[in-house]
C-alpha cells in the first residue's frame, strides 16, 4: 500500500512499479514429487533366496569367531555418498 498523504493510501496493483519486469521475467518454479525405490530395496532385502541366506550364514559365522570387523572410515564415505546421490536427483 503506498501512502500519498495523510489518513489516504492507494493501493498497489501486482505487476506494477520499478520491479514489475525483473518480477515477470523470474522462472516459474515447479512442485514436484520424487518416489524412490524404497520399497523394491527392502523386498530384496527381506527376500530369503539361497544366495542370502548363505550370505548370511558367512557373515553370522565370521561374527561369532570375531572375524568380523567394520572399516568405520569406509561405511561413513558409503553413507554420505548415499545420502548426496539421493538427493542430487
């Protein structure tokens, strides 16, 4: 609202005034939505085929003997890198 004089105002009208071109020239933006495939990894992951289950069987195997041990530096570069190629889509 822009004010002329006291206790009198008019009003401002959209598409008008000395921004009325930049605001007509910016990109329209758009929603969107973006479904991953979520669902199919856990299907896999929760599928009891030979494969897994032997894949299984080594790992509870080398855990219980203590063979097991977990390179902290590489399973934290894997879930960044996860995490930046989810959202860079």
């Amino acid at each position: 609202m822009k004010v002329t004089s006291v206790g009198q105002s008019n009003p401002i009208v959209p598409g008008t005034g000395p921004h009325a071109a930049v605001e007509e020239s910016k990109p329209q933006t758009n929603d969107r939505v973006q479904i991953t495939n979520l669902s199919a990894y856990l299907a896999a992951a929760q599928s009891d085929s030979p494969a897994r289950l032997e894949r299984l069987h080594q790992l509870s195997a080398a855990v219980a003997q203590g063979g097991y041990h977990v390179d902290a530096s590489v399973v934290s570069a894997r879930m960044v890198e996860e995490h930046l190629s989810a959202h860079a889509a």
